[in-house]
C-alpha cells in the first residue's frame, strides 16, 4: 500500500464526516458530530430524529378535545378513543406509542402539537430542505442550522473529526462552516475488517509524520485521525449490552439508537447525532391501527422508549427532538390514507425538558379554522429548535442560526446547568 502527502492532505482536508463501518454503523448510520478531546461538551448532547415523508400527527397524538372534528373527518382512520392512551384529557397517543407513557410521566417528555414549517409547500423536497437550512421559504442558503450552530458555538476546536456522519448522503441541517466528509462506512478506514491492510496504511502515515510527536499542522491531523479511529474501534459495538433492560426494536432505526447512545455513554465526546425513520408518507392504506402507519410507530415508540432506559442519568445532559416536514390533511381520502397536510407534533425528550405537558396554541379542527383543509400551524418549528439550542446546547447566536425569525419562548425546556 502506496500513500503521498498530497493522498493524505485530499483525503482529510474535507474531514468532519466520516462513516463506520458495518461492525460499528452501517451504510445508512446518522450522522455524528464528535468533539474527540472533549469528554462532553459545555451543554447538551443533542439528538434529531427526522421522520421523514409527512408523519400523521392527528393520529400519533389525537386530539380528544376535537370530538367529532376528528373522528367525523376520518371514518376509518380515527383512533379509536378507547384504545389511545390519555395524557391530559385532551390529548392522547395512539397505542403503538404507549412506551412514551412512562418518560412522559417521568416529566422527560413534552409534545409540542400544530408545530411545524410555516412555508405553505407540500413538496417533501422543498420542506424537509427548508426545515434543515432554518431558513422556510429559501433555497439559497446553502448551510443547514445544525451547520451554523457548530460553527458559532463559543467552543471552536480543530479537530477534523469535529463533525462525523455516517451515511452516504449529508443532510441538509449539518452543512456549513465546518467542512464534512461523507463516507459510506468507516471500512473506508478499516478496510471492512482487514486489520493487516489497516496497519499497513498505518504504517505508510507513519512514515510520512511523525505521528507519536507531531510536528505541523498535518502531521497533527493524521495523528488525530488514526486515534479517533483507535478509539472507535475500541467501542466493540457489537458485543454492547444496553443497560436497564433496554431493548431496541429490530432495524435501522433501532440500531442507530442503540449506537448513538454507546457513543454517548462512551464519552467520546458526541455533539450531535441525526437519525432518520422514513416511510411516512402514507396515501394509501395507511393503516393506522394495524399497518404501515401503526408499525412505523411501534419503532418510534420502542426505540425512543429503549434508548431514555439504556442511558438512565446520562439523559440528563441529552436532549432528544422529532420533526418531519409536515403533517397530514384532516379527512382521509378515498384510498384509506392522508394526503399531505400542514401542522405535525413535535416531541422532545431529555432530562433538561420540562416534560409531561402538550404544548399547544390548539387552532381547532372545525372547518373554518383549517388552513386549506389542514391543521393550522401556531408554533414555528424553529421556536423549538431555538429554544433547545439556546439553553439546553449553550449558544445563543440564535440570529446566526435562524437567520430573519425572532424565536418566541415557550417553556420547553430548562436553561443547562452541571
């Protein structure tokens, strides 16, 4: 194995996103931001998982306190009241979410109901990439709102693992000022297990920096990608037993849970970590009670619900955020499912959230209330965001990271205090 300076410098000048390997994360992991010299940051650890295709919000958390509104509008759809599980009497999950139950009265959940993107498109497209920029309405902005929170956070480092993803495709919400690489897997670095060829690259860098006592700036760079490398491969994420009886459903949405929350636990430093759960854009057959729709659930619900038991006190410094790119219409249509709509849910889950409430401006289900059939939005997604940023992750350049949008408070959370 052959490897110059200049194969080095083209392969690690872009460095940030990195991704594991099948061992470790597979192809599709979500992607990581990692501070490697720090043990934790000065704030939360945060996680956000994107549920994207449109989520139906109406069904997740039914809004009780709409009677016939609801349940006239969805014939076969509704939850049924008997089977949702109240939470406040006016709101109730659906049954496939009953796992969130418990955080939920353990103070560490809160919903936050009729939330979502202002913007009025219904291109999955053109939502999901105005959500991850913080800019609705914008295509030019070129730079994600996780991207500029990293990149004005008070903490800057240099360290070009700074941001690590996982996957082939970077999301939207992590580019910006700190360059990322995106890799497929991190058997780009461990050659899929051959640990021979692993040293032998090694071995090649070694000789061309003085690794062990680093001289200038790129020696310290290959230095520092070979021990965060060490140091993944030391996780031996295969053989890890989540604490408390946690147990992860089956799947990719599991599995990314469950490996976020080692890296956690591990203190290796993770800042951000960003998961995806797909499949939510359900025209037809939705099956609320007992299909598509239902099943996607039980995966939220369970993950969710696995990863607040495996990390126990360390949810204490975590807070987790969904979002999907908008809601679901009132009615259902004629092929047993919903069309895209406008207001969604938002849940947050973390030891700083001012939990076991839903949030809500409620805008009502009557028809004259609806925007254009749908479920009016009254709180800005990026209230939410803001919010969790601004005292849970300790930055307040919030005009940088939603640039043109003044953040109203809503209560959600905590400022972070040790």
């Amino acid at each position: 194995m052959t490897l110059t300076r200049r194969d080095f410098l083209q392969s690690t000048a872009a460095l940030g996103i990195v991704g594991a390997s099948k061992g470790l994360f597979p192809r599709w992991m979500p992607r990581l931001a990692f501070h490697p010299h720090m043990q934790s940051g000065p704030g939360d650890v945060l996680v956000v998982v994107f549920l994207r295709g449109g989520m139906d919000g109406l069904s997740a958390v039914v809004p009780l306190l709409e009677g016939d509104h609801y349940f006239d509008a969805r014939p076969t759809l509704a939850v049924p009241e008997a089977l949702a599980v109240n939470l406040d009497g006016r709101f109730a999950l659906h049954p496939a979410l009953s796992p969130l139950k418990e955080i939920y009265d353990d103070a560490q959940l809160a919903i936050v109901h009729a939330a979502g993107l202002t913007d009025d498109t219904r291109s999955h497209f053109d939502a999901m990439r105005f959500m991850e920029y913080g800019t609705p309405g914008s295509k030019l902005t070129g730079t994600g709102w996780i991207g500029r929170h990293l990149q004005t956070a008070a903490w800057q480092n240099d360290s070009p693992f700074r941001a690590v993803g996982m996957g082939a495709l970077l999301p939207d919400s992590l580019r910006g000022g700190v360059t990322p690489l995106s890799l497929q897997s991190i058997a780009d670095f461990h050659f899929r297990g051959r640990e021979d060829e692993f040293r032998a690259l090694q071995h090649s860098l070694a000789s061309m920096y003085s690794i062990n006592a680093p001289g200038d700036g790129l020696e310290k760079q290959a230095g520092l990608v070979f021990e965060t490398v060490e140091l993944v491969r030391q996780l031996n994420a295969q053989h890890y037993q989540p604490a408390g009886g946690a147990s992860y459903p089956e799947g990719e949405f599991g599995l990314g849970l469950q490996q976020v929350a080692q890296l956690i636990k591990a203190g290796v430093g993770l800042e951000v970590a960003c998961i995806d759960l797909g499949g939510w854009d359900t025209h037809e057959n939705q099956g609320t009670m007992g299909g598509t729709f239902a099943a996607l659930l039980d995966s939220l619900g369970r993950g969710l619900h696995a990863f607040y038991t495996d990390l126990g006190e360390a949810m204490r410094r975590v807070t987790l955020v969904t979002m999907s790119e908008f809601g679901r219409r009132v009615q259902e249509n004629g092929s047993a499912g919903t069309d895209h709509g406008h207001g969604n849910v938002m849940f947050l889950l973390g030891g700083g959230v001012n939990g076991r409430q839903v949030f809500t401006e409620w805008p009502s289900l009557a028809p004259q209330a609806l925007a254009d059939g749908d479920l009016a939005i009254t709180t800005d997604y990026r209230d939410v965001l803001a919010e969790v940023v601004s005292l849970r992750l300790g930055n307040p350049a919030i005009a940088n990271i939603f640039p043109n949008h003044a953040p109203k408070t809503l209560g959600l959370v905590r400022p972070f205090s040790l």
